[in-house]
C-alpha cells in the first residue's frame, strides 16, 4: 500500500525510516484552536465512526484523499497540503497507543531514539513537543474523567514558554479532544489503526514535481496562517455537493484517476490557482495580506459570474 498515488495507512509514510517534518513555510497547527471546534469535531467524529464499521465493511477504510508534499535533500517527506490531517492522526496514533500501552511499538514505528520522525520546523519549541511527547508514559493509568492536557502541562518536561507556541496549544486540544471522544471506543485500537491489510483509515501520497508542479504556490498559498476565506470555505462545501453530483465518475489527474470532486480541487489549487495569482501578483513578491485578498476576490468574482 505504499506506492505512489495508491492507497496507504499513516505508518506506511514512516517505512524505511522515513520522516514527516512540517516545513518552515508552513502556518502554526490549527485543528485545535478555538475557532476551529466544528472542524475539529466534524473530523474526529467521522474517524471514530469508520473505527464502528465491521473491519470487512466496504465501507472502509475512510479515504482522507491526497497528500501533497515534496522529498527534501535529507529525505524528509514535506507536507505542502494535508499538514493539519498528518498532524492529527499523529496525535492519534499517539493517544491510542497510550491507551492501548502500545507506545513502545508506537515508538518502534514513528521515533528514532529519542526522537520523533514527525515533527515541525516552524518553531524549535513545537519540534521539542513532539519529540517530547512521544517518549511520555504517564505514572498511572488514565481515567476518563481524565484531563489529558493538565497532565501534560503538569510534566517536568513541560517549559512554561511552551505557551506561547500556537501549534502545541492547539495539539493540546486536540489530544484532550481526542480522549473525550475515543477513550471508551474499543474497537478504535492502535493494531487497526497501523494495519495495512484492512486499513480503517487511508490516504494517497502524491509528490508534486511529478506533475512538474513547483512548490511556490503552495507556499504562497499555505503560509498566510489566517483564517479561511469566504473563497475556501466555498471550496470545500462545493467539493461536498459535487461528490453527491457526479458519484462514480473519475477524471484523470496525472497517471490517477479520481473524482469529479477532488479533479475540481486540485484544478482550483493548481493551475487555475496559478492563473489568478501571477494577475493579483504581478511583481511576484512576498506573499501579503492584500495579495492573498485579491487572489480570493478574483477567484469568488469569477465563480459568481459564472453563477450569474
């Protein structure tokens, strides 16, 4: 399952001792803030129910769709879009191995030494956390009622100025998230979750310059660390109703076949993307607020008229 383009579980990303680093350019980890609560439910929700279908269900696995990233020269994989998804099933795998007391096959699969091949260049401190994390067992067994985001602040491990880092804020919450919903789920094991034969959950890897993509979009377009756009928001609600609209029908995007909803998605996010912002960028400088603003305006501009 770990083939380019082909279906893979979480684990397979790590397989020969590969790493995920979220790069520099990337936005702080946002599944967890405050604003993002629907989001945030909408999402764990659907994982905990596809770990309630029967592990033959044809149903499964559950299908998070692409994964878009490129290799660095240390053969890193560097997520470009699908960061928020990597890093919440990362904090999964790590709660359900806790809960499991699988964290040292958690550890065996997903850490080198001391160390977490998944982790985060957009500050030092969110590279500590995870790395952090990772090696922490509690001293007794967690309760329900428990609160797994005290307990973490509460370690000696825990610096005070992690605080003031929005991404491990906002794994915090998303781990305590985590607990209140799948502590009293026993079929959401950690063996299902790594296992590649009947996966619960999946995805497909694709790396950019296959498609002689070039990661400046990306960048541009993943670096604004704001909220999302009326113009994003768009995008993903449409994505639903063409999925309803054009059920099994594909397109062929590159060498894959896939739907008419994420065809659409990844025409938006590519080259008609590109088209609107070398016109709202014309100077090709920096990424600024007021650029990105223009790139969504044009954007929605163009969809209502097409409405019209």
């Amino acid at each position: 399952m770990s083939g380019e383009g082909s279906q893979m579980v979480f684990a397979d990303l790590f397989q020969g001792g590969q790493s995920i680093r979220i790069p520099l350019i990337q936005r702080d980890y946002a599944q967890g803030r405050s604003d993002s609560i629907d989001v945030r439910n909408d999402f764990l929700v659907a994982l905990n129910k596809a770990f309630q279908l029967p592990e033959d269900g044809p149903e499964l696995p559950l299908n998070l769709d692409f994964i878009y990233g490129t290799l660095n020269e240390a053969g890193q994989l560097q997520p470009l879009d699908g960061q928020q998804r990597l890093t919440t099933l990362f904090l999964l795998h790590w709660y359900i191995a806790l809960r499991d007391d699988q964290l040292e096959l958690f550890r065996t699969l997903f850490c080198d030494d001391q160390a977490s091949r998944f982790t985060y260049s957009v500050r030092p401190s969110s590279t500590e956390f995870f790395d952090a994390l990772s090696q922490f067992k509690p001293d007794h067994a967690i309760t329900a009622e428990a609160s797994i985001a005290a307990l973490i602040c509460d370690q000696p491990w825990y610096f005070r100025h992690w605080r003031l880092d929005p991404t491990i804020q906002s794994a915090l919450t998303m781990v305590q998230a985590i607990h209140e919903l799948f502590f009293e789920t026993p079929t959401a094991t950690f063996a299902r979750l790594v296992d590649r034969e009947r996966p619960v959950i999946s995805f497909q890897k694709l790396d950019l310059r296959d498609f002689g993509l070039a990661d400046d979009l990306y960048i541009k377009m993943n670096a604004r660390g704001m909220p999302l756009t009326p113009f994003e928001t768009f995008k993903a609600r449409y994505e639903q109703v063409l999925e309803k609209q054009f059920e099994g029908e594909t397109r062929n995007m590159g060498s894959v076949q896939t739907s008419v909803a994420k065809f659409f998605a990844w025409r938006l996010d590519t080259q008609w993307a590109d088209f609107f912002w070398n016109i709202c960028n014309q100077d090709n400088r920096d990424p600024s607020p007021t650029a990105m603003h223009l790139f969504d305006d044009a954007v929605m501009n163009m969809l209502r008229l097409i409405a019209i």
